[in-house]
C-alpha cells in the first residue's frame, strides 16, 4: 500500500472520529457515510478499526460515541493548554479577591501560553489577548514573572540579538534593559507591565513553581493605569497569594489558603 494511500486513509479515519464526538452518542453508520461522503463499507470498516482501538464505543441502536482512547487525548490536551482544576478555583479566589481581570498562563515547551482569564467587573480591552496567546513575550508581566525565575543563559538564548518590538511606546526593547527588570522582578517576586503590552493598562504577576522549584506559569490581574496606582499594593499581595497557593499545591498535592508572604517567592533563586 502506497503511502499517499495510507495517508488518505488515516485523515477519513480523523474525519469519521471527529463526526462521532460532535454527534454526541447519536452518529450512525449510515449518517456518518452520507455526512462525509463516505462509501457505507468503507464507513463500517473505519469503525470497526477506531472500536478495537477504544476510540469509539458502540451503543445500542447501532450508534457510536467517542472512547475512553480518545478522552485521554483531550485530557493529555488539558494538561498541555489549560490549568487544572485545582489551579482554576485558585484563579476563581484571585477574582473574587480583586474584581479585576484575572488570568493563569503555563509555561511549556518555551513558551508561555494564557490558559485562561475571568474578565473584571469593568472589562478592560489588552489588546488582542485572548486562550492560547504566546507572543511578545518581553511586554508582559506574566512573562517577565516567569523569565526572571529561568537560568539567565535560557533568557539570553531567546531574547539577546533578537529584535524586540516596540508594542507600545513604553515597551522594554532593549535587551540589556529587560535583564535588569528581570532581575528587579526576581528580587521583588513578582513583575510589572506598565503600559508596555497594551496602553492605558498595567499589569501585575507573580509566578508559581513546581516540586523542583522551576517556574511553571503566573497568575496576573490587569487595570486600567488610573485605578493600578490605587491599588497596586493590594493587587500585588492577591497575585502573590494566588502563586503560593498554586505553588503549595503542585508540591504537596492539595489547597490550602496561605498567609501573604512579604518575603521571597516560593522557589526563588538568589540572584548570583
């Protein structure tokens, strides 16, 4: 068999497994072939392959819904793309704590990736920040909070010779500039973005490590800059609680509500 065969194949194989889960237990052999203009045989044979593998599941009636095979996909997703519950309530406790535009992102493969956010009382436009949102990574305070906790030769592997845009007028884009407010953010625990993302917004963030002490993702609130020199302090300690309970978390394996810490953050690394 070709492998241009093959290929074919395996994406009508994708095409009947994906019809299955938006068919939500109701796909039948016969809907499935005439929805995607698959021969009846043909059909039969691709289901018959996906049930012995566990990614469909026969009910009665001659209809299909997706397996246990393919749940493990989506959670294995999950973990990649979004928090986990326990990190989600935290992000609630942020929320309700502020009022204010709250978000956790997950540090992966390299990357800092917004998993999710609770929109304030009073919505506040970030540009195009939206789930799933990687980029200019030097202009926020949820990637600063993160970078300053990873070993220097990592940041100067992505960011020194590289151009950084100016997203704003008071974007960092300078790199030498950006090591010193990542050292300013180590120290402190946390980072600030004034302006430098989306103008006529501040941000704060505070990071959240794993058992070994390596930061994996930050928890951020965003104001409009009037209201941010208010309430920094008060933001500040609420983002930072909000990474100690995270932190305790993925150590020990369960929430607990701490007390504000003033001191360091949980896995912070002097600076050398």
């Amino acid at each position: 068999m070709s492998e241009k065969t093959v290929l074919h194949t395996l994406e009508r194989g994708l095409q009947v497994l994906e019809a299955v889960a938006v068919a939500d237990g109701a796909a039948t052999a016969k809907v499935l072939s005439r929805q995607l203009g698959i021969k009846l045989g043909t059909c039969y044979h691709l289901l018959r392959t996906l049930l012995a593998s566990g990614y469909v599941v026969r009910l009665p009636g001659g209809r299909y819904d997706v397996g246990h095979r393919a749940a493990s996909l989506n959670r294995h997703l999950q973990r990649r793309s979004g928090p986990s519950p326990e990190l989600t309530v935290i992000l609630t406790r942020l929320h309700n704590r502020t009022h204010e535009t709250s978000y956790i992102s997950g540090w992966y493969h390299g990357t800092l990736t917004l998993q999710h956010y609770i929109s304030g009382l009073h919505t506040v436009s970030v540009g195009n920040l939206d789930v799933g949102y990687t980029g200019h990574m030097h202009a926020r305070a949820s990637c600063k909070a993160v970078l300053a906790f990873l070993p220097e030769e990592q940041v100067a592997a992505m960011f020194k010779g590289v151009e950084l845009a100016a997203v704003t007028p008071h974007t960092i884009v300078d790199y030498d500039h950006l090591t010193v407010e990542l050292a300013r953010a180590r120290r402190q625990g946390y980072a600030v973005d004034r302006e430098e993302f989306s103008e006529g917004v501040c941000c704060v963030s505070a990071p959240f490590f794993d058992e070994t002490g390596s930061p994996t993702g930050a928890f951020t609130v965003s104001v409009p800059t009037a209201r941010f020199h208010v309430r920094q302090v008060t933001l500040t300690m609420a983002v930072r609680e909000a990474a100690s309970m995270a932190t305790g978390f993925l150590r020990a394996g369960h929430l607990a509500v701490l007390p504000a810490e003033r001191g360091k953050s949980p896995g912070h690394r002097d600076a050398s």
